[in-house]
C-alpha cells in the first residue's frame, strides 16, 4: 500500500481525525499537512482549501509512493481545488464501488471525501481506494494520457 498525505479544511477536520486513527490502526503512513483546527479561518487568508490542497497535490506529483486523502463539508470544493494541479486525478468518492472505480479505470491519486458520508463507510471507502489498482488497459491508459494533456 502507498503512504498517504492528507489534508483538510476546518470543515473537514472531525474527519480528518477520525481517518487519522483508522490509518494509525491500518498501520498507513500518513503526513498530515493540516488544518489543525474546526475553527473558521479569517477571511482575509487564504483559504485552507488552496493552501492544503496545494501541499498534497505538490506532494503526490513529486513522490510517486504517495496519494491523497483531501476532506472539506461535501467533497466538491476539495476535488475541485485539487483538480487544477498536473497530473492529479482526483475523485470524491461517496462508496466503496466509485473508488474502485476511480482506480481501476482513471488512476486516482487523490482521494476526496465529505464529512456527509457514515464513517464505517468512509473506512470502506478508504480501504477500497488505497487496495485497488489501475488496471493497464489501451483505453484506460489513453484515458489518462488525454487527462493529463489538458490544461
């Protein structure tokens, strides 16, 4: 299994925790690039969902032994932040069977959950994301390829 970098924003922090524990147990590697707190940031900085996003986006391009665990209220900001950056594929993954399949057929490396999601299937869902593998098929791969083209 890879290592994982995780991050949030202060609306993803309960669950960050609560993923925290269940890798500890699961005896993962992770970073925790933050944020440390449920507290509301001001709002003249930048929001922890650029700046968290940014770190395990950079993390995930440079190390290739990693992915990503991001977390915000419902999933889309996150997924949407970290989809800006090169070669990140990230998904919001609401079931174990949508992971699998942001796996196997485009190569997540990022995986985005909200905290509106039961944790029991929120280990289900992390489990299945980190076991899963993609699967080398032309199309899939050309799928990639093409992602990875756009700018």
């Amino acid at each position: 299994m890879q290592d994982v970098i995780i991050g949030c924003d202060h609306r993803g922090f309960e669950l960050k925790e609560q993923i925290k524990e269940f890798l500890r147990t699961q005896k993962i590697l992770f970073i925790d690039t933050g944020v440390k707190s449920s507290d509301r940031p001001n709002d003249n900085e930048t929001p922890p969902l650029v700046t968290v996003t940014r770190e395990v986006a950079e993390t995930v391009q440079s190390a290739k032994n990693f992915c990503g665990i991001l977390i915000c209220s419902n999933g889309i900001g996150i997924s949407i932040a970290a989809n800006r950056f090169k070669g990140i594929r990230a998904a919001l993954c609401k079931s174990p069977d949508v992971a699998r399949a942001a796996r196997e057929h485009n190569d997540a490396n990022v995986l985005c959950l909200g905290n509106d999601v039961d944790f029991a299937i929120v280990q289900k869902i992390i489990t299945t994301f980190m076991r899963t593998k993609f699967i080398p098929e032309a199309r899939y791969k050309k799928r990639v390829e093409l992602f990875d083209k756009i700018t």
